[in-house]
C-alpha cells in the first residue's frame, strides 16, 4: 500500500527553493493557493510586481542618441519597481533577453555592463563612447563560456553625422569589431534586432533590411560576422515603425501605423529562415499575414521586441500587439498601446500618468518594455530587488 504523504507540512526552506524556480507569476499564483503553509512560506519572500515591465528614461528618446538616467515601471507608469543595480551605473543601453545593459556615462562610459536582475550576475562589456543600443543573440547563462561561447553581443554606436554603425563583441574578445560592410552606407538608426537562426535582421532605414550570418553554431566561430546581405523594402516607408520579432521557430515583421490608417498594424509571418535573400528585395505577401497568435502578445518598443504569453504572465492579454511609444509626441500624452490583432483595432490606450507631464523634474518618458527571464523575488529583510 502506498504511503501517505502529507505536502502541506514540506519545509519552508524547501517551498523557498521551489518558488525560486518557478517560470511565471501564474506558477507562484497557483503555489500560494495550495494551503496556508504554502501560501505564508512563499509570501515570507514575495515576488516583485509582475512582468513585465516598462523602462522610462528621464530625458525624452529620440531615434539616434542614447537614453537618459533610466527606471522600471509598471505598464500603466503609475509605479515603479525598485532593483538593487549595480551602484554606479544609472544609464540604460537596452534591455536584451531579460538583462540590462548598463553604464556610468551618458555617452563617454568607462563601464558597459551585463545586469541579471534575477540572479546578480554581471558581465563586464569592453567601454564605447556612443554607445546607443546593446542587443544578444541568446541567453549568456544559458551557454556559459567557454564550454560554448555561442552569443554574441551587438552595439549600436552613433557616429557624429547621427548615423548608427554596429559592432560585434563575443566572449573572449578584447575589443568591440566594427561591422563588416561591402559598400558605404550610411543610415538613419537601428531601433530593433531579432536573431533566428545563427542571423541577425535588423531594420536599417525607412526602406531598408539588413541580414548578417553571425557564424554562430556547434563548431568553431568564425572570428566576425559576415558582410550583411541588404534588401529594399519598399513597404516599410509607409510605416510608423518596423521590428523584427523571433516566434515559436519563426521570424515575424510587425508593422505600425499612424492610428489613423485603416488597420494601424500588420504582422507577417517570414518563416524559419527569414526572408529570402534570392531577390533584392523584400516581398511581403497578403497569406503570410498573421492575425492569431493564440495566447501569445508581441511587445514592442525600443529595443528587443519579444512575445509572452497571457496564460504565463496574467499581466498581460493575448492576441495583441502592446506597444511602447518611445517615438511619440508629447502632445498625444499617450504612454502605451495595445492593439487587438482579432478586431484589428486599437482596444486600449494607456494615457501618460499626469505626474509625469506636470512636474518636469519627475518626468519620464517610456522608452521600451523588460521582462526577466523568471519572477524577480524579493529578499526576506528588505524592499529592494
């Protein structure tokens, strides 16, 4: 016969271990439902508001230059989420895979650093002056180095006519390389990257794409990345904004639209390999065109553009598109969108919080969303991250 086993009296230093790797708010949500015990010995060490969040900065982002001091809030801006960061350190470059990219000067760092907020961990970046941007292509905790150094992080860099130039940096490396290039080509800003594949696609201009094979895979990588392969795309000129999203295998391309056009927004499904290169261009074809993603919400702004799905963070609704306007304008007082891809309509528009229009001193502007990999706990003895 077997024995009983009474799970209500599990140690609290055990639950304590469990929780801490859990993958989503809904898990802890359904732990802290079990029983008394459980719920008071996960409650004992509560989780941070839930994911994801919005980074604002202080001063308004433009398109070409790096960001000012930088915080998290939650979606709507009337909260914020306070993380214990490195000290030193109150500049954003981007918010890559969970991480935060940060330094100790606006544009003339002498750290760049990799920020875990879940776990603390810190990889040191070589410095850049410029630096607007810094975007990976996988998790360096998933692949740790130097079993498999099989990420590389890139860097927009502005240059002083305000066009944006990418470097490459891999562990292991003593210096950031510049982007190999086959023509000269300057271009107005790289606002997002999405890696599928061993590829980067990046948006390069209102009516230009950008494919660079990173050499990355199980053997040997090469020293640089490869000169990127360009297509026109002559469809992205009539767009608000463009990004590259990776989903489920595939790559999208999300289009936004002025609301005032018919359908403001438009997702295209590029297939596992992107788009084909046999052509110089970029065609984009009415079945390709995406109108379901389940439970799943592609968030944009800024930055990475990533997807999360509604059943794992309750925060969230599915089947929309949720977008930071990091290139709006003041008067619109609009902090965020969300776009439902069912009615292909505009379901919600989150107003600028008043306290950040009122008094200039606590303004800040969103600029793009974060969600780390896994809910952020709290300490035991203490209200920071």
């Amino acid at each position: 016969m077997a024995s009983y086993v009474d799970w209500t009296s599990l140690p609290t230093e055990l639950l304590d271990l469990v929780s801490g790797h859990l993958p989503s708010e809904r898990d802890l949500l359904h732990v802290r439902h079990v029983c008394a015990h459980w719920r008071a010995s996960i409650t004992a060490r509560p989780a941070a508001p839930f994911r994801p969040w919005v980074l604002a900065t202080r001063t308004r982002p433009d398109l070409t230059g790096p960001n000012g001091a930088y915080s998290l809030w939650l979606p709507r801006g009337v909260r914020a989420v306070a993380v214990a960061a490195p000290p030193g350190l109150p500049f954003c470059r981007g918010t890559p895979r969970g991480w935060l990219a940060l330094a100790d000067d606006k544009w003339c760092p002498t750290r760049l650093v990799l920020w875990d907020p879940r776990t603390g961990a810190e990889i040191p970046l070589p410095p850049m002056h410029n630096v607007v941007q810094v975007f990976l292509s996988g998790d360096p905790l998933a692949s740790p180095p130097p079993a498999s150094p099989g990420w590389t992080a890139v860097a927009t860099h502005v240059t002083e006519s305000m066009d944006h130039v990418l470097f490459f940096w891999r562990p292991g490396d003593a210096a950031w390389t510049p982007a190999a290039r086959t023509e000269s080509c300057n271009f107005f800003s790289t606002q997002n990257a999405a890696f599928l594949g061993g590829k980067m696609f990046c948006v390069e201009s209102a009516e230009r794409i950008a494919i660079y094979d990173l050499g990355e895979g199980a053997g040997a990588m090469a020293s640089s990345p490869s000169p990127p392969v360009h297509l026109s795309a002559a469809a992205l000129s009539k767009a608000h904004a463009a990004y590259f999203v990776a989903f489920h295998g595939d790559l999208l391309l999300v289009l936004l639209f002025r609301y005032r056009h018919p359908n403001s927004t438009r997702v295209y499904n590029l297939g596992p390999r992107g788009p084909s290169t046999r052509r110089p261009y970029l065609k984009l074809r009415k079945r390709d065109r995406v109108t379901d993603l389940g439970s799943y919400s592609l968030l944009l702004g800024r930055g990475d553009a990533f997807a999360l799905s509604a059943e794992e963070y309750p925060a969230i609704r599915g089947n929309c598109i949720y977008y930071v306007d990091h290139m709006g304008v003041r008067k619109e007082r609009r902090w965020a969108s969300v776009f439902d891809l069912k009615s292909a309509s505009v379901v919600e528009e989150i107003p600028f919080p008043p306290e950040h229009l009122e008094n200039r001193d606590e303004q800040w502007w969103p600029c793009s969303w974060f969600c780390p990999e896994k809910p952020v706990l709290l300490k035991r003895h203490g209200t920071e991250l």
